[in-house]
C-alpha cells in the first residue's frame, strides 16, 4: 500500500470500532442539489503522512464523487487536522458482483491521529448522463424531490480490513415537510445488526426525499422497498410480488430469520430495466413508458437475479470481471428457473426470457471469446459484456441436466452451488480450483476438461430437455446484433462516432465518422430484442439530429427453446 500504512486504535480492545455516518441532503426549489456527510469514528489512530481516508475514482465504470469533494475537514481529540487529496492506483478487488480498487483518491493526515475522528465533507448531485456510458447504478440521481445514490460512489472509508459497529442516520432538516431517509439497512436511523467492512457499508444504497415505502411502514426485519419517481406500471404490486419471491429465497437458502432486505426503485436514462445487487438490498431501474425498462414482466426477471446475488456463493479468484461468468451466469440461470418453481411466473415468460438470452448468444460474433478476453473490455463492447450472463447461463443448464441425469434425478446444480456456498463459508476466497474440485467430485474429470474449454470459449449447448418437459430445443434463423459504428465510443465521455460500416443500417439512416452521440438506446437490450430500433439523439455542426435504425447484420441458425405441445403447465418447473 502506498506511503506509511495506517494504523486503527479501538477504543475497547475487545470491541470493534464504530463509525456512525450522518447524510444531510440539501435542496433548492424542491429538487435535491447537494449531499453533506459527517463520518464519527469513535477510535481512529493515524500517523502523519497516513491514508486516512479512501474513495475509488471510478467504481465499476461509474464516476463517484472522489474529485467533486474540494473540502474536507476533520477534527479529532487535539483539534483540527489536515487531510491532504492524494490519488494512487490500487489492484483492483472483487466486491460481490461489483469491484473495488483501481484508480482511487486518498486524504493523508499532516500529523499523527488518534481518539475519535470526526470528518465532513459535501458534494453537489445531478441527474447528468453517467459520461462513461454503460455501468451499473452507482451515481447519484435527483430525480421529483428526491435523491439516491450507492456508497460506492461517495463514502470515503479508512482503508484496511476494520470491521465496524455502523449507524446509518439522516438529517432532513433541510428538506420539504414529510422527507423520508432509506438505507439498505431501513428507513430512518438505523444500527446494522453485525460489525460491516468499509467494503460492506460502500454497498449500501441510500434514498431521501419524496420516497414511497413498501409496506408504508419498513419491518425491522425481512422484505421492504422504496421508490422514488413514477414508474410507468404499478410499482406497489411489482415489490409485493419481489417481497413473495424473497420469502422463497430465504427458504430455499435455509435461512430461519432473514436480515433486513431493501429493493430500491429509480429511473435510469442509460440502461433502464438492468439493476444491481448490494447489501443487504439490490437497486433496480425502470425507463419511459414503451422503452427498455417499462415492462413489468421483465423486471420481474431483473429482480429476481439481483435479490439472487445477495444469497448466491462468488468466485473471488481471479478477482472481479475475471469471475464475473459464475456469479451472473448463477444468477441468469436461476432468475427464470426459481420463479417457475414457485410459481411466480408462467411457462410462457420463463421461455420468453430463456429464448432473449440464448438468441442475444447464439447470435453474438463473440460467441467463442476466452473469457480471458471479458475484463479488459467489459465496458467497452456488449457483445463481451453479455457473455458471462448468456454463456454463464447456458454453461450451468448444460451442468445441471448433466448432474441430474448422472444421478437419476436426485441430484442438481443446486447441490453444486451450496457445496460453494460451505466453501465460501470457511472465510477463504474461493477460486476456480474449488470449483474444479466439486465438479470432480460430482461428474469426475471430464466436468473438469469442460469447464476448462468453457473459459477458453467453448459454446456450451444444452440437451433439448435441459429446462424440463414443457421446453424443446430448436433452430431458428435470427439476425446477428450489428451497431454498424466502432461502439467502443459509447463509453467515452465524448461519444464521437468512429468506425462507421458502409453500407450498414447505421450508414444509410445518416450516422457520420464524426458524430457526437448524445443519446442512445442500450445495447445489451438491443442485442436480445430482433426488433428493436437503435434510437440515436446526435450533434452534427451545432445542430441536434435523431436517428432510428434496426441495428442488425447477417442471419444466422440460432437455438432457441420452444414450447412442448400437450405437457401441462404444472409439470414445467424443475
């Protein structure tokens, strides 16, 4: 770690540390403008030149906040201290399905530290377009009164391992009459349960402001949501059903007293309908009526496979988007596959979202890259983005029709993935060798031969029956995702076109080398819907231009999943 290392005093030797974290969000004409924080540490002891405190810059491709906190003050026992902005570039970390580390800000104390700490610090907030494009959402938006944003993006933590006793508390003072303060831990001032690394409570998510509660009164424990704009469907009746689904995830992960859960609703300009997973709770995003993100049904499969990572085991060897194959692939593959269990979604959507995923795959001209080839350009091409979600996805059916008729139906992937979970519960990181090992153990060494392949590219492709009785498998001519311009731009802040393909769809609706894109649709939910328009928003010489085109290529044999005729509906879960 870069320059001396930091040291933390507890209080109470025996005792963790505490840290209580006050949000005071301001605003002006009714719309939330800034956020002010104070963090009190009861026990913080730092030599001078120490790293006192740390933020990544650019937490999993969204900017937070590190370079808009131009002051920053802090207090201890002996009085005022200076804390000096220093950036480093850290390794980067696994942090569920997110990452941690990378280019990072620190605040170095300018002399010796010690008893309690207290540190402010504010920022301004916007609902600007994210400048790096596609990213999961992290960045603070204001949207109808109110405010919500990840503690990836603005809470800076002493650096190391700590674990703290934590207390979430709001002052909303400076907020029209009947404001409201939501964190993953519940609404109001709360204290979490158990001592949370800065890892942790960074995963939190946070909302205040004109914020709509289910059930109108969050519990103590279990199940509650909060939402803020309006969605263009029933927002009230899509959390009941979420609530319903956690119930069956906490049995079905053999939980006897579920931790408090928050799912957390906001619009979202660049990738509506995606969502991500953090902890204790999952934030998931709608858009405008008739565009991504405003279908009820298929937020309900989004729900789904965020609220699946809070209980799913990780692979944290290789850190990150290196393991990101098995986390989502998990919970792509169990999204469709829990739901229909219990009952919560019909063969006829349980297919309609297989045959999304599978055609997005079996289409994509990146098909059979190494995963190897995923981390260094996740962000920067969908077609790579996608494949630990579809090929993931389609690895682990393959496995567990293979698991299931190996054992005569008495086994499954299910057995597989809590054999992980036991791993994952010794307090080790787990890496691609215990994986091995229980496919070993279960299917012997050629699981291990295939799975090796599987990274390196292999398609996998399911038995016709790997979803159950009610599904078959069957080739379909489907058109390849084409953008017709190097999409690579997307995540840059300028957004100027390059690489346009001649002749492409792209070309003749009018798109130039040159363009600069302001507005676009998606791309990983163009790339699983044939149909859908590529709806562009450009600057070309001071003038603003829409364009609208399907952005597909050449057509290809694609497997998709269709229904079996006369097997009956209560027969399809598995």
């Amino acid at each position: 770690m870069p320059g001396a290392a930091l040291l933390l005093a507890l209080a109470a030797p025996a005792a963790s540390p505490a840290v209580e974290i006050v949000l005071a969000p301001r605003a002006e004409r009714g719309a939330v403008t800034s956020l002010a924080v104070t963090l009190r540490f009861d026990g913080v002891a730092a030599a001078a030149g120490a790293p006192v405190l740390r933020l990544p810059l650019v937490a999993s491709n969204v900017d937070t906040v590190a370079a808009a906190i131009t002051t920053l003050t802090a207090r201890d026992e002996t009085g005022s201290v200076t804390l000096r902005p220093r950036d480093v570039d850290l390794p980067v970390a696994a942090a569920r399905d997110a990452e941690a580390g990378g280019a990072s800000r620190e605040w170095i104390a300018d002399r010796a530290i010690s008893g309690p700490l207290t540190v402010r610090y504010a920022f301004p907030v916007a609902s600007d377009l994210p400048v790096r494009g596609s990213g999961p959402p992290f960045a603070f938006r204001t949207d109808d009164g109110a405010v919500s944003g990840a503690g990836h993006v603005f809470l800076a933590m002493p650096p190391g391992e700590a674990a703290y006793r934590t207390t979430i508390a709001w002052d909303l003072s400076a907020l029209p009459k009947g404001a409201r303060g939501v964190s993953s831990l519940g609404e109001g001032r709360h204290t979490a349960a158990e001592p949370l690394t800065a890892g942790q409570i960074r995963m939190g998510f946070f909302m205040a402001g004109r914020v709509a509660t289910w059930p109108a009164t969050p519990p103590a424990t279990g199940f509650f949501s909060a939402l803020h704009g309006t969605p263009p469907f029933d927002g009230p009746a899509l959390m009941r059903w979420t609530g319903t689904l956690y119930g069956h995830y906490a049995r079905f992960f053999r939980q006897k007293t579920p931790p408090p859960y928050g799912v957390f609703l906001r619009f979202n300009p660049i990738n509506a309908g995606g969502g991500v997973g953090l902890y204790h709770s999952f934030v998931a995003t709608y858009g405008r009526p008739g565009g991504p993100g405003s279908d009820p049904e298929e937020l309900q499969f989004t729900l789904a496979h965020e609220m699946f990572h809070t209980f799913q085991p990780f692979i944290e060897q290789p850190a990150g988007l290196d393991s990101s194959w098995f986390g989502e692939g998990l919970a792509t593959f169990y999204q469709r596959r829990l739901p229909l269990r219990y009952g919560l979604v019909s063969p006829a959507a349980f297919l309609a979202d297989l045959n999304t995923h599978a055609g997005r795959y079996y289409t994509s001209a990146k098909a059979t890259a190494p995963n190897r080839d995923i981390a260094p350009n996740f962000w920067r091409d969908t077609r790579l983005r996608t494949l630990p979600y579809d090929r993931g996805m389609l690895y682990f059916a393959d496995l567990d029709d293979k698991v299931r008729k190996a054992s005569g139906g008495k086994r499954s992937l299910d057995d597989l993935m809590f054999a992980m979970l036991a791993l994952q519960d010794r307090g080790t990181p787990t890496g691609n060798a215990d994986w091995e090992a229980v496919l070993r153990q279960e299917l012997g060494e050629p699981a291990v031969t295939a799975f090796r392949a599987f990274l390196d590219g292999a398609m996998p492709l399911p038995a016709s029956d790997a979803f159950g009785p009610c599904f078959r498998r069957v080739a379909k001519p489907l058109r390849r995702f084409e953008p017709g311009f190097d999409a690579a731009i997307l995540a840059t802040p300028a957004r100027i076109v390059t690489g346009v393909v001649p002749g492409s769809a792209a070309a003749r609706a009018g798109l130039r080398d040159g363009d600069a894109i302001v507005t676009w649709t998606p791309q990983d939910y163009l790339q699983g819907e044939q149909a859908a328009l590529m709806k562009l928003t450009i600057k070309r010489d001071g003038h603003t231009i829409p364009l609208e085109y399907l952005p597909r290529g050449e057509t290809v044999d694609a497997w998709q999943w269709e229904r079996v005729a006369g097997v009956p509906d209560t027969a399809c879960a598995l």
